[in-house]
C-alpha cells in the first residue's frame, strides 16, 4: 500500500476504504488492516479524521520520491507506437471541428445563456422523481415516443414536412444521422453530391465512409442539379435547401422540382439538412423539400442545437416508410440510443408551447443582432464587404472580401487577438477565387459585437485590405 501512495495510485488527499471493508475484500483479519493503517500514519503517509475515517496525507514524507520500493535501474523496454489506420488518418488529416465554439463570431453559436435552463431543469427533475423502466433502458425504437409525437406536430405545422411519428428517428445530431444514412443506404465508392461550399462535417463523414464525393456548385437559386452525360448518378445527395451553408441562397422552387426529378429518375436519395430554418427574419418561411411532394425521395434532417443549445445533442430524421424498420434497427445497432429521460423532457417542453415561445424570442433577438452587424460592415467598411447573398435568415452572415486576398491568414490573424471568424475559402473543395468571412453573431451582444469588429477591422488593414473610402474605416 506505501508503494501505491507514493506511486500516486491512492491519489493524495483521498480516503482510504474502512478497515472492516478491505479486510472482507482482501479476505484477511480486521487487525491486520488496522496494523497496516497504523504504520502509514506513524510514517505520515495517511492521517486519521474523527468520524470520517482514513485519509491519503496531502503532504507525502521527505524522501518518499527516493524510496527503496521505486525501482531504480529498472530498464524502460522502447513501447510500439499505435499504428493509425488509413481510414483514421484519413480522418485525422481532414479534421476541422474547431476547439472555439463560442464568442465574437464563432459561425451557428446560438445564445445558449437565452434558454430558459431553469424551466427545463424543473421539468426534468419532475420526471426524475417518477422513475419509469423505459426511460432507463437502452432505446431500440428511433427514440422517445413522446417526442417523436411532438415533433411530428411541430414539423407538419412549422415546416410543412409530411412525416407521422412512426417515421421520426432521433438522433445525437446531424452528424450521427449523416454517419447512419451513409452506412446504411450507401457502399463505399458511391458517389454523393455534396454542395459547393458546402458544410466540411458532412464531407468528412461521407469520404470516412467509403463515398465518392462531387462537389456541385451553387449559385444565386441554389445546387445546380445537372447531371452531364456519362456521368455516375449519385446514391446520396445532401442539400440545404432553406438556408444554404454557408452562403445562405435558398433552393429555388424550379431547382427542387428538378432535384426531386432527377432523384425519381435514378433512384437517388435527397437528404436535406434544415439545420435553422426556425430563424428566417423577413418574409414567410421556406417549407421544407420533403414536403413538397407526396412520398418524397427525402430524408428530412433536423436539430435542436441551433434553436436551443448544442451540449444537448439531439436530433432527428425523418426518413421515407419503406427505410423505417432498417434505418430504426440499424441505429439501434450501431449507437444503442439513450438519453431517454431528457427526451422526454423535451417533448413535454414542446407540446406545454415553451419551445415556439423561445423560438419567438430568440428570432427576435437574433435579428436585432445580424442588423447591428451588418450596419457595422456597411457603416466601416462599405457596401463592397455587405454579403453578396441577403437574405434575412440564419445565425450568422458572409462578410465579403477581395478577391484573390487571403482569408485564412486573416482568419488566424483575427484568432490570435481573440476574434473567431472562419474563412470562406475553407469550404469549398475545388481551387475558386472567392474571399470572405463567416461571422456568427447569435451569441455575440451589441457590445461585443462592436468591439471585436474593431479587432477584425485592425486585421483587414494588416493584411492590406481597405474600403474605397478609407476616412470611414480610420474611425
């Protein structure tokens, strides 16, 4: 036991187990114990406390570090490194998941100190006191019950998606549902479409699963679904059709028709990503592809943590019938869901109206926010920097830049100081000319949004970039 302290095994200021209980686990006397225990306290390596037991000393004995019972000469044999995979360094050197998730302008951040946390803890605590063995079990079934139900509600109305309950999987997030989608309904060297730019998460998943990747581009309507000749259909497409990221174009109502047509015809799968539709500031919101066309060769995507926080990860699909029964089996398989009791909470959460009601506010809150920044570009840096692509939505917006110019440096230089913007350049696949800056300002309040453009705006003008006007941009 002294060598297990002094090798830090018995971590210092810990307690030691009862004297009655190591003697039944070591299966020897009581006294022997006790004996043990004493001669650690008379070396001061434990101390006793009235009425709380045996303690781990906080200051070990001078020399302890030199003690016989560490070896001395032993010969350290040379460990074999861990051979990484080719599909894990594959991954590895494509990783993009940035460590700065929140502040001045972290992309998609939602205000996560907005959420009414306190109203959800207490409808969380009330389920705990009433324990149920199917909240407590692994999840074979897609999900809650409960919240597949209410979501169902809340997507027919607010989305116009054509789903019932029976056809909501859940999901820890987009990603799990990409991972799941392209494991299940597709083999390695498929070809999926992907948008250009596009979201990087999703290329990741899709080329560490075996997928061949086409980047297809997109203008002012969206993809541009075009299929020239001899050219392999693709099994998967993956869309943002509401809100396209990152440039935030919507899908014109002639590109989806198109896209659902060349779907039908090769026998492709749609899956569209609705990542925060909730958050359209002007004009009506854009219903969703799937729900444009009865029986619809779409699986809808959708999350909670834009509209409430990320750390809760849940997310759903909603995928066409004839896929329920594998897709709910191979989830199962795959991920062993869980996290049923929180679930629940979320579904009472929803059905009791607190969820639109935070919508609402956060819809508000959030356009006050992207009008404060985008006056900021305009006032400081003129009309040439403004998003090439206004349209009133999202959580956050693409400041333009020169052509040419080096976004990922100023990225970098913007990070040393503090300011986390990302570079547009990063989401595309193919060589391309376009500059800007994807700024995030949900999670960012007028103060600090005007202070961290200050720190952008110093960093454009290190890297030599200046509005036509430069009196503005001296202020």
């Amino acid at each position: 036991m002294q060598a297990a302290i002094i090798e830090g095994i018995f971590p210092r200021s810990s307690r030691l187990p009862a004297s009655r209980e190591l003697a039944r686990e070591l299966k020897v006397s009581r006294n022997t114990v006790i004996n043990v225990y004493e001669n650690l306290m008379a070396q001061g390596y434990v101390i006793a406390r009235t009425g709380s037991g045996t303690w781990i000393a906080e200051a070990l004995p001078e020399g302890c570090l030199q003690s016989p019972l560490a070896p001395q000469d032993t010969q350290t044999l040379p460990s074999k490194q861990a051979t990484i995979s080719r599909r894990g360094a594959t991954l590895l050197g494509h990783a993009t998941a940035s460590p700065y998730q929140w502040g001045a302008f972290v992309p998609g951040a939602p205000d996560v100190a907005a959420f009414p946390h306190k109203l959800f803890s207490q409808i969380q605590a009330r389920l705990s006191r009433e324990p149920d063995v199917h909240r407590l079990i692994y999840s074979s079934g897609g999900g809650c019950p409960d919240l597949r139900h209410a979501l169902a509600g809340y997507l027919r109305v607010a989305r116009s998606v054509r789903a019932d309950a029976e056809q909501i999987i859940i999901t820890e997030g987009i990603h799990q549902a990409v991972d799941l989608i392209s494991r299940v309904l597709s083999d390695q060297g498929d070809t999926a479409w992907i948008e250009e730019p596009g979201y990087w998460g999703t290329r990741n998943l899709l080329r560490i699963n075996g997928l061949k990747i086409r980047a297809v581009p997109v203008d002012e309507q969206g993809l541009i679904a075009d299929l020239p000749p001899r050219t392999k259909a693709p099994k998967l497409i993956f869309v943002t059709p509401s809100h396209q990221y990152p440039l935030g174009v919507h899908l014109s109502l002639e590109r989806r028709q198109q896209l659902l047509a060349l779907a039908r015809r090769h026998n492709s799968l749609v899956v569209e990503d609705d990542y925060d539709s909730e958050f359209r500031f002007s004009g009506h919101p854009h219903p969703s592809l799937q729900g444009l066309e009865p029986d619809a060769p779409v699986i809808y995507m959708g999350t909670f943590s834009k509209t409430l926080y990320p750390a809760l990860r849940i997310g759903y699909m909603v995928v066409p019938r004839n896929l329920v029964e594998p897709m709910r089996i191979a989830a199962a398989e795959l991920y062993r869901g869980g996290h049923l009791l929180i679930q629940r909470a979320l579904a009472e959460f929803i059905q009791a109206g607190h969820f639109s009601e935070h919508i609402r506010r956060m819809r508000l809150l959030y356009s006050q926010r992207r009008r404060f920044l985008y006056g900021l570009i305009e006032r400081y840096l003129g009309p040439e920097f403004l998003p090439v692509v206004n349209h009133d939505a999202g959580l956050h917006l693409v400041m333009n830049l020169p052509d040419g110019c080096d976004d990922v440096a100023i990225a970098a230089s913007a990070l040393r100081r503090g300011v986390k913007v990302r570079a547009l350049s990063q989401y595309y696949m193919l060589p391309q000319s376009r500059r800007g800056l994807l700024m995030g300002y949900a999670c960012v309040d007028e103060r600090q949004c005007q202070d961290a453009f200050g720190i952008l705006k110093a960093c454009l003008a290190d890297a030599g970039i200046r509005p036509r006007n430069t009196s503005v941009f001296a202020r």
